[in-house]
C-alpha cells in the first residue's frame, strides 16, 4: 500500500512529473526562443491559445463549484484567480487579441473556434473534463499546477525575442509579461492547496499522476502547433 508522502517529498515530485514534460522544451517553444519563427506562426499560436487559456475563469468556476466551504483559503485563491482573468485592470484574453492583431490576424479569427487544431480541443475538454468532474484537489492539481504553473518558465525564455528578435513593442507584448508575474504568484498558491489538502495517499498519487497528465496534454498540444504550421514551413526550406 502507497504510504503518504511528506510534504517536502511530495513537492519535490509534484515538480519532477513536470520536468519531463515541461512544454519550455516543445519544439514550438524551442523555435520561438531562437527567432526561427515568423508573425503568421504567432498568428496562428493565438489563433488556438485562446481556446485554451480563454476559458480559464470557467475551469476555476468548476473547481470552485466543487470546493467545500470549510476549504475557504482555497475558494479566495480560485476567485482571486478568476477575477485576474476577467476583471482586474485589463481582461487577460484582450490583450493575447492584442497581441494576435500584431501579428497579422483579427480578432474575430482569434475568437472563431473553427481555428482550433484538433490538439487545441483537446487540451480544452480536458481541463473541462478534470474541473467538472473531479475532486477540487485533483483538479487543481492539473490545471494550477500541472499548466498554469509552467507559464513563467515558459515566457521569460519567449518573451526577450519577441522584443528583441520579433520587433514587437511591449505594449503588444504584454500578455506575456504580465503572466510571467501572475502566474509565478497562482502557481506558488497552487502548489500550496495540493500540498495542503492532498491528505491521503490516493489523494496525493491521483494528484501526481494528473500533473504527469497535464504537462503532456500541454506538450500534445504545442506538438500540434508545430506539426501543423511550422514544420511544413521548415521541409519546404530545406526541399529547397
């Protein structure tokens, strides 16, 4: 029988499942960070991340849902979250349209969910499918921790090119920076929650394996946007 990790262990593989499978390493991210991407990519990265992350406040919504009220630290976390999401200062899906808009496509594209892979949909049932249906503890675990907690690592190894390599202006950009912070903050608060309430040991593995999850569901879906747009792009230079 699985024996309850100490907390110390148990943060310490809570980090390992997503080492493995840290979407900083997705060709698409890869690509990115050394400049060998064009607008139309970015273009098209929007196009889906939208689907992805544009939901967000409805994910958190169902986990709150599903949070008992003597878990009060843990319902403020997941408002405060969605709150950031929706109303605080600027709406976190305005400024990604920002964003797309400076890259060559429009909002009503970005918004149209007949632009999403097939990955992209998939990577969004899921979180739907782990917010509705699972314990709170689980599902925060997947989503806080396994995606939303991978997003500062991610952006400050993207973010200096787009500046620097890209010619974007800060201002186009700032979707990014702004989730270097935000999200730094969110995922700290989420480990927190699992490493708090995870009080058994199926708990604790359940959690485990959905951050493993998570983190692959994450990669699918930057494998996806790679395989779709920029590797056709890549075989035509070197064809010619």
């Amino acid at each position: 029988m699985t024996e309850m990790l100490s907390k110390e262990e148990f943060r310490t593989q809570m980090e390992e499942a997503i080492k493995g499978r840290h979407s900083q390493a997705a060709p698409f991210s890869v690509a990115w960070a050394e400049g060998k991407l064009q607008r139309k990519h970015f273009a098209r990265w929007a196009e889906n991340h939208y689907h992805y992350v544009g939901p967000f406040a409805d994910y958190l919504g169902y986990i709150y849902g599903n949070t008992s009220d003597k878990f009060e630290e843990a319902k403020d976390f997941l408002l405060q979250n969605m709150y950031e999401e929706e109303i605080s200062d600027v709406r976190h899906t305005d400024l990604l349209i920002r964003f797309a808009e400076a890259c060559g496509t429009t909002a009503d594209r970005v918004k149209d969910d007949n632009n999403m892979l097939p990955t992209t949909r998939g990577l969004q049932s899921w979180c739907y499918a782990l917010a509705m249906r699972e314990h709170f503890v689980v599902a925060s675990a997947a989503l806080i921790v396994g995606l939303e907690s991978q997003v500062p690592a991610i952006y400050k190894k993207q973010l200096p090119p787009l500046l620097d390599k890209y010619g974007f202006s800060e201002e186009e950009a700032e979707f990014f920076s702004l989730h270097i912070v935000s999200d730094e903050i969110h995922g700290e608060r989420g480990f927190q929650i699992v490493l708090d309430h995870a009080d058994t040991p199926e708990l604790q593995q359940r959690c485990l394996k959905v951050i493993r999850d998570g983190a692959a569901m994450r990669w699918a879906y930057m494998d996806g946007l790679y395989r779709a747009y920029v590797q056709p792009d890549v075989e035509s230079t070197v064809t010619a």
